[in-house]
C-alpha cells in the first residue's frame, strides 16, 4: 500500500527509531499527522506525541519490566476495535517494527482479521543506537558482516535456540538487544566459547537519547566496567573490532552541552526553536512555559490604530508576538502589507525582523543593540517632533521608550496587541524536583518574576544557588538580578543563536 494519504480503517506499523524525535522518516510522521489513534510503545520519545493532532486518542500500550501493561493479545483487541470502526491506526513502535519489535506478530494478527495495514519502517537501534555511540557497524577491512542477537528470547521457549559457538565464531560485528542483565552471562558463554576476551566491546544506555552513556572496553572487562557505572536497560551490546573505532568518531557525546541539564522557560508557542538549538548541541532539555501568549481582551484599539495607519510616521515592534497578533489582524479583515505603504517600520532586532518579513514587510530600523534601549539610540538622530509613533506590544510591555519618545516631542500610541500572563496550568519538570539542573534559560522579565511567585523565594534561591542562569538580553538580566539572582550567562546580542552560542561558550569554560 502505497497511499499518499492515511486511509481510514488501516492501521500504520510506524517505527520511531531509538529514541531521538529527529530520526522519525518523513512517512511515520505523515501518518503521525493524520491519526486517530495511537498506540505507542513505553521507551518511545513522549514529543513525538506532540506531532498528534489534539482529537487523537493516545493510548500507553508499552511493556516495561516491573509494572503493569497491556499484553500482546489486548494490543492485537485494540488494533482491531479501532481500525474496525474505521479509524486512522498508528501503532507506534520503538526502532523498527520488523527487529525484535514484535511488529511480524501484529502485522500477522491484522491479516488474519482481513485488516489493512502499511508497515513504515524505521531506524532500528543497531544502527541508531551505535552510530550515536561513534561505532560502524562495518568498516573496509575491519568488519564486513554484522549479526544481530537478542539477549532475551521468549520465557516460554524449551530451550536457548541462541548458538553461542557460532556466535562466538563470528568475526563481524555483533549487536546484542535487551541483554543489559545478562551482560556478564554472555560476555563469559562468548569467552567460554572461544571469543578471544581481548575482542573490544562496548554498551550503550539510552543509546540516541540526551541521557546516552557509553562504556567502551574489551570482552572481559565489560560487565565489571558497565557494572562500575551504574548501566542499566535500556541498553545495547556492541562487540567487536569496530568498537576500537569509537574513540576517533565520537561525535554525539563530544558537543558541547552533552550531558548538561538545561531548563527553557519561554511560552510554549516560542519555546520549540530555542529547544532544538539546545539539542543540536547535545543538551538535555526540559521546559517550563511561565508565560501564556494569547489574543488581546479587546481588538477594538487595535482595529482603529490599523484603520490610521496613512497617518502614522513609524510603527515599532518590539517582540515576534506584536507582528504576529498585529499584523493578522490586519490580515484577517482584509487588508495587506500595502497598509503599511506610508509609515516606516522598526523592529527591535532580527527575530521581529523576520517575522515581519514573514508577512512581505521589511523594516526600515533595526538597531545594532538589539534591546529597546538599542531602538532608543537608534532614534537619537532622527527629529521627532510632532513625529505620530505606533507602539503594538504586550499588555504588560514596558513602557521606558514610550516615555523617552514621547519626552523628545513624539505622538506615541501605546496599544495592548495580545496578552501575557502566568499560565494557569504548570508541570513541574523533574530536573527541579531531583535538583539536577544545571541552567535555566529565562527570556523576559515576566519569567524570571513568575518563576520567583511559583516557587517562593526561599527555594528559587536553593535551586540557583546550584544551577546556573542565563538571560537572553540586558532587561531580563536586570529583572534577575534585583530577585538577588546571579547571572552566568548573557550574550551581546538579544538573539536565540547568540544565548546558544553563550551558553556553549560557557560549559567550555567549565
């Protein structure tokens, strides 16, 4: 089945690979898109269930060694109920569903019930998980074969159907799944079987995840190694010569925020593109939304300011947000870019000016200091007098250039272009509950106050007395540091690649 389109009644086989969002193909995230319903596997990357439209039914089908979970038979009953009554499928598994995923056993359940499925294909840990690890499978003159092995075959199964002899005769490479307790048992039936101990070996836990760690050694070294570390499931057993290779192309656990904890606190709608700069770089990262970003409570002044526009010398923006609740408005009752064809633009840097050119309008200001004291510089040179001035922002905004444009003779009009506030709802991330944060990224003033206000001072105090703290530009940092807070990181720039290229800056430093 070849549809360009989810079809109803069909149910998707989707492999999300190992762990990173990123390694979804395109397919499984087009049948993502367009589900009903998921089912998802328990070691699955939750934000991959953000991909989802809001209506679709998500439904926890994982299996996790120590607690309750739904058997084969009741995932098969499920498959079954929901594609029957004509629902887009998708059942989400991690790797790929056709490698120790148990994805041939539904597929063949879904035959036999005369249900159509699609299987979609997805990167399986072998190679996800060892990539990540800097270990190829194969290498020109070191491993021409590679063999895969599962370190937990079926309890109900007489006998061991695993030949160790051959397996231990085998020169390739050899990838182990789910054998993490069994470690020290298959190192030693290797040995024993006549695998030379000095043969390299490594595992891998949480292979492709923030929380990746690798231990790297020989055949007999490594379960008293992985043991020493703490390793536990879910982990991956990577044995022979390419190991050796890991050291020279060790390239996920080598970025520069690998291994640190850090904590975005910018509104959902704003907080995705920071946080994938973040993880490019390695980081693990948590969010705390402490603004909510909505509509204004009345599109009234805005729709009059709009209607004026001929009138006014120079309209400012100061945030994405302004152009965004700004200019669809205008959008939406019928007008264009061309409203703006008298009065020049100015944008506070180039986050505001790309927004802005989103929307075909090029702003005739943007000042070096990207800050609304930039802005305030930059219109020391131009006369203001009897100027008419536009000013679209938040309705907590400040009002500090407000008050120095109007001193010097200009008409500002200060509108309420959407509405920021506490959200009413907030999930605390583990990273504050087990302190292991290592630094909080705040991006206006708002949220450094609402963090202080839902955490009391006494414990915001406790939390970066450990953890760090950045500030994307001067104004946050100034809230900051009137709570008593210490800032370690600012950039010169107010922009999101200048505070990841701090941020970077400064681990190195560490």
């Amino acid at each position: 089945m070849n549809a360009e389109h989810a079809t109803p009644g069909t149910v998707y086989i989707v492999g999300a690979g190992p762990g990173d969002p990123g390694l979804l193909t395109l397919k499984g995230l087009r049948y993502l898109q367009e589900a009903n319903v998921v089912l998802y596997d328990d070691l699955l990357n939750h934000r991959l269930l953000d991909m989802v439209p809001e209506t679709c039914e998500q439904i926890d089908v994982g299996k996790r060694g120590g607690r309750k979970s739904a058997t084969q038979d009741e995932i098969h009953a499920l498959l079954t109920d929901r594609a029957q009554k004509g629902q887009i499928v998708v059942r989400l598994k991690g790797g790929d569903p056709f490698i120790f995923g148990r994805g041939g056993e539904e597929a063949l359940h879904l035959r036999e019930a005369n249900i159509p499925f699609e299987i979609v294909s997805g990167v399986s840990a072998a190679a996800g998980v060892s990539a990540y690890a800097g270990i190829p499978l194969t290498y020109r003159g070191i491993a021409s074969a590679t063999m895969l092995v599962t370190g937990n075959e079926d309890p109900n199964k007489p006998e061991t159907t695993i030949n160790w002899p051959q397996l231990a005769a085998f020169d390739g490479t050899l990838v182990i799944f789910m054998a993490a307790r069994k470690l020290k048992d298959i190192c030693q039936a290797l040995i024993e079987q006549g695998r030379a101990s000095s043969t390299p070996a490594a595992i891998i836990e949480w292979g492709t995840w923030p929380d990746q760690r690798t231990v790297a050694t020989d055949l007999e070294q490594l379960p008293a190694a992985a043991a020493e570390k703490g390793i536990r499931s879910p982990a991956l057993i990577v044995i022979g010569k390419v190991v050796s290779l890991r050291q020279a192309l060790n390239w996920y656990e080598s970025k520069p925020l690998f291994g640190r904890r850090l904590l975005v606190t910018r509104s959902r709608e704003q907080a995705g593109p920071l946080q994938r700069r973040l993880e490019a770089e390695g980081a693990a990262v948590s969010t705390l939304p402490l603004l909510d970003i909505g509509p204004p409570d009345d599109w009234a002044p805005i729709d009059a300011a709009q209607d004026e526009l001929e009138r006014v010398d120079w309209t400012i923006f100061t945030s994405p947000n302004s152009v965004t609740f700004f200019c669809d408005r205008l959008f939406q009752r019928g007008r264009d870019a061309r409203a703006f064809a008298q009065t020049r633009i100015a944008a506070v840097g180039l986050a505001t000016a790309t927004a802005l050119g989103k929307r075909g309008l090029v702003p005739d200001l943007v000042p070096e200091l990207q800050s609304q004291e930039g802005l305030e510089q930059a219109f020391a040179g131009i006369d203001l007098a009897d100027c008419a001035i536009l000013f679209p922002a938040s309705s907590i905004g400040r009002t500090q250039l407000v008050e120095a444009l109007t001193a010097r003779g200009a008409r500002v009009r200060h509108i309420s272009t959407y509405t920021n506030h506490p959200p009413t709802e907030i999930t605390i991330p583990s990273v504050l509950t087990d302190d292991s944060l290592d630094l909080a990224i705040f991006a206006s003033p708002s949220s450094v106050h609402n963090f202080r206000q839902i955490f009391g001072p006494e414990r915001t105090t406790a939390i970066f007395a450990r953890a760090a703290i950045a500030c994307i530009g001067p104004t946050t940092a100034a809230a900051a540091r009137e709570l008593g807070l210490r800032i370690s990181v600012q950039p010169t720039e107010s922009s999101i690649p200048a505070l990841v290229q701090a941020i970077c800056a400064f681990y190195a430093e560490q």
